[in-house]
C-alpha cells in the first residue's frame, strides 16, 4: 500500500535543517505573507518555483496550469492574479515556460491525438493553447529539427500569454493608478536549470 510515509520523513528532516539554522524560519511567516513576486508557471514537476529560484516561504505566490496559459475567462487565475496585485501588493509578475514543455506538445499534434476526440476540461484548454499558438505554428512550419521547433513554440507560447497578461483588468489598474509592476516572460531550460528572460513590461503600451 502507498503511504505517505516517505514525505512525511522528508518533510520533518526538511523542518528540522531549517530550524537548526535559523530558529525563527518558520514563526517569521506564521501571521502574514509579503511575497515580493506572482510566479505564473507551468504545472509540469521539474518546473517548481521556489526551487528554480531559490525562494523561501513567503516569497512567492504562485499560480502553475497546463503550459502556463493565462485565460481571462478562468476565475482560479484571474482570482490569483487579482489577489496577488491589489491585496498582496506584489511588484512583479513572473510568467514563466519550459522548454520541453507537454502542453505545447499535444498543442502542436492536435487534431492527430484521441485527447481531440474528448470532450474534457483538458481537451478545451488544450484547444484554446492551440488557438493561441496559431501564429507560431505557421512560422515554425518551416523548421525540420523537431526540438527546436518545440522551442521556438514554447517561446511563442509565453509571447502569447505574456500579451493576455498586459492586457488582463488587474495589471491594467495597477498601471492606470501609477503603482510600480514589472511584468517579465521566461523560459526555464531543463537541461541548464537556467531562466531565460524573453520580454518586459512596466507600464500600459510601453516594453523597453
């Protein structure tokens, strides 16, 4: 029988290092939160926020979905992205891909895969990151070498995310209200560890 045993041993020697350098880890973030970031990623499991980037509790909040998508219609993300801004008041969003990445895979073999024939909430999202790599499709058609093209539509996919996030209603008051935010899009590269930042944006209509 599967236990959760192996986690918990791993959890209490986890608790028990960071107590022994620093006895207060824990009680530091036991009243409240000020994460500095929102780090919008992909759900996939080599992709974790805080390990990537060597955070800490209490310095991140995170939101991860299939193939990092930000939907205006999905009132999880849009919940989170509203929260992080106007009550946690963080000053930068992080949206953030992977190459390597299965969503954009099944994206690209769509409609040649059975997932096309179901009609399940992860078929619809999967369609809808289709729609949204529509443009990188056509300009990646002329690329043999099946893993660069992967690339090239991961990339183009956190491009497409990254304009539905500028133009989301929270990031757009923030803006309009004269409040720092800095919106970056990256990619992580599995092989390296390393992010790579693609694009910036601190203010409505304007990316250096």
């Amino acid at each position: 029988m599967t236990t959760l045993k192996p986690l918990l041993a791993k959890n209490r020697s986890w608790a028990l290092q960071r107590r022994q350098r620093n006895p207060q880890y824990f009680r530091q973030n036991v009243d409240s939160q000020q994460p500095h970031s929102l780090w919008i990623g992909c759900s996939d499991s080599r992709v974790p926020a805080e390990v990537l980037t060597g955070a800490h509790p209490g310095e991140l909040f995170v939101h991860r979905n299939i193939a990092n998508m930000v939907v205006a219609g999905d009132d999880n993300f849009m919940s989170v992205l509203q929260y992080a801004l106007e009550y946690l008041k963080v000053s930068r969003i992080v949206l953030c891909g992977h190459y390597g990445c299965g969503g954009v895979q099944a994206a690209i073999a769509l409609p040649n895969i059975p997932l096309s024939d179901e009609n399940s909430p992860l078929a619809r999202r999967i369609t809808q990151l289709r729609n949204a790599l529509a443009p990188g499709l056509a300009d990646a058609d002329g690329i043999e070498d099946e893993s660069e093209k992967l690339n090239k539509l991961v990339e183009a996919n956190v491009l497409a995310q990254f304009s539905h996030l500028i133009a989301a209603e929270p990031v757009l008051n923030i803006w309009r209200s004269g409040v720092e935010l800095d919106v970056f899009g990256c990619v992580y590269d599995l092989q390296s560890g390393h992010l790579k930042e693609l694009i910036q944006q601190s203010a409505e209509g304007k990316s250096p």
